[in-house]
C-alpha cells in the first residue's frame, strides 16, 4: 500500500452527509411515504403470519431496504468521495473507449462461457490465474480489430496517472454478475496492460480477515481467485486501495457508527414504535 494522508476532515463530512442523507431518506420511506402494513403480511403470508411475531417480518421488510438502498450505487459513490479526498480524479458509471482484436473479443467470451459452464455442471477445480489468462490474451494477433465501451462503477485516476478501473458487486453476487465482471475487467487489462481493474467487495461477508470461502457462497471462486488481491479486492483491501491509506476502511467504519448513534434510535423509535 503507498503511502498518504489518512482522510481528512473535508473527506469525511463528504462521507458522513452522503451517508447520513441515505439513513434520512430510507426512514422516511419505510416510516411515512410506505410505511409498514400489518394486514398486507397477513393476507399475502397468512401461514407465516400465523406463527411468526410481526416483529420478525417488519424487520426483515426494513432490512431488505437497506439492502436494496447499499446496493444502489451507495458504495460506488462514497468511493468517489473517499478517492476525491486522497488527491485523485474520479467518476461513476465511467466509459472506456477500448480497440482490441477480435481473436481477443471472442476467446474472452470463450473464457467466460467455459467457466459458468463447468460452474452449472459443478466440476471442482482450481481457481482461475487471471495472470495468465492476460498472458494469452496479450499473445493473440490478428489484423481484425473491435471497438468496444465498457462502463465501470468508479473510475480513478491517480496524481501519477495510474488509472483504475472498480466494478462492485453485492458481497454476495450471483452468476451474472460475476461474469459480467470479469468480462469487463478482462477487457479493460487486454485492452490497456497498464490500467489497473478490480471485482470490488464493499465488505466481507465471512469477517474482516477472513478468507471470503468462509461465507459459503461458492459462485464467484468459480471465475476469480478470491484471494488474489492484484484482481479482487474486498472490505478492508478494497478502501485502503480507494483512499490510499492503511486506515480508510477503519475510518469508514468509525462514520457509520457514529451515524447510527442517531439513525438506530429513531428506527427504535419511528419504525418499531419502541
């Protein structure tokens, strides 16, 4: 990790309104605009409502909300704001104007078809080098050539021009997803040896520290080295890269607890009637 200046004080009041505005508008949504309704349970889960306390399902209905708000460029754009803060250039929903050849186009659809294959047919294997799919791809020459756009979440730009390249994902992404992932990052390293692309995790679901397997969720080792950090970058890794500093994601965290102080308790308060 290179070194830097942890955030600084204009970065994280960034942080915290744009956090603190999204904590605003779900509880006004899930307390006033669609509030919870007991009845719609009862009528569309009669069996369920039956035995389970309508607590359980007016929390599960506000944590699907938050969910569905993190998982709507939430992080992406907090990921702008923390690279913005270190010093670099950066944009969402960022286009990339690529040329590569066609043998390249097609053996990365190749690529990509032969692993969801043998993903659906369950065959176990080792996991994927990306290194060395590169290595062939840089090999492959043919005087045909496409022009192609590949749109990323957050796009950075380095004071020293190094450009990378963010494609997030729920911690948790399912085939499609993933797929559409390593096609983009494969085509933005093919296309320019010198860029740096991520398949970007805002957060570990089996634990900070701990390898991402631990959670269960077996989909995206099928296409990714889970474990290798020059592709795939996950909770901590994956702030510290954004903010170039060691303590960003510790930093990050700190702003969100801090914003719970208040945002738990009017939950308690406005959404449980506690």
């Amino acid at each position: 990790m290179e070194g830097g200046k942890t955030m600084n004080e204009a970065t994280r009041e960034r942080v915290h309104t744009h956090v603190q505005a999204v904590m605003n508008r779900l509880i006004e949504k899930r307390t006033i605009l669609e509030p919870f309704l007991e009845h719609q349970i009862a009528e569309r889960n009669p069996f369920g409502f039956s035995v389970v306390p309508t607590e359980v399902w007016k929390g599960a209905k506000f944590e699907r909300s938050f969910v569905t708000v993190l998982g709507q460029g939430i992080f992406e754009q907090l990921g702008k704001i923390i690279a913005e803060g270190a010093g670099a250039i950066a944009a969402n929903q960022y286009d990339k104007d690529l040329r590569l050849n066609t043998f390249q186009v097609d053996t990365i659809g190749d690529i990509i078809s032969n692993q969801r294959a043998r993903l659906r047919k369950g065959e176990i294997r080792q996991a994927p080098d990306l290194t060395q799919e590169l290595a062939n791809l840089a090999n492959l020459q043919t005087n045909r050539y496409q022009d192609i756009s590949i749109k990323s979440d957050l796009y950075i730009r380095r004071p020293d021009g190094t450009e990378e390249y963010y494609s997030f994902k729920t911690v948790k992404p399912n085939l499609d997803q993933t797929a559409e992932a390593k096609k983009n990052l494969l085509m933005l390293r093919a296309g320019d040896s010198n860029c740096k692309a991520y398949f970007a995790l805002p957060y570990n679901p089996a634990g900070e520290g701990n390898a991402y397997t631990l959670a269960g969720h077996s989909i995206p080792k099928k296409l990714f080295n889970m474990e290798d950090k020059e592709y795939v970058l996950i909770g901590g890794d994956l702030w510290n890269k954004i903010g170039n500093d060691e303590n960003t994601y510790n930093e990050l965290i700190n702003i969100f607890q801090e914003i719970g102080q208040r945002s738990k308790e009017r939950i308690r308060t406005e959404y449980f009637d506690l």
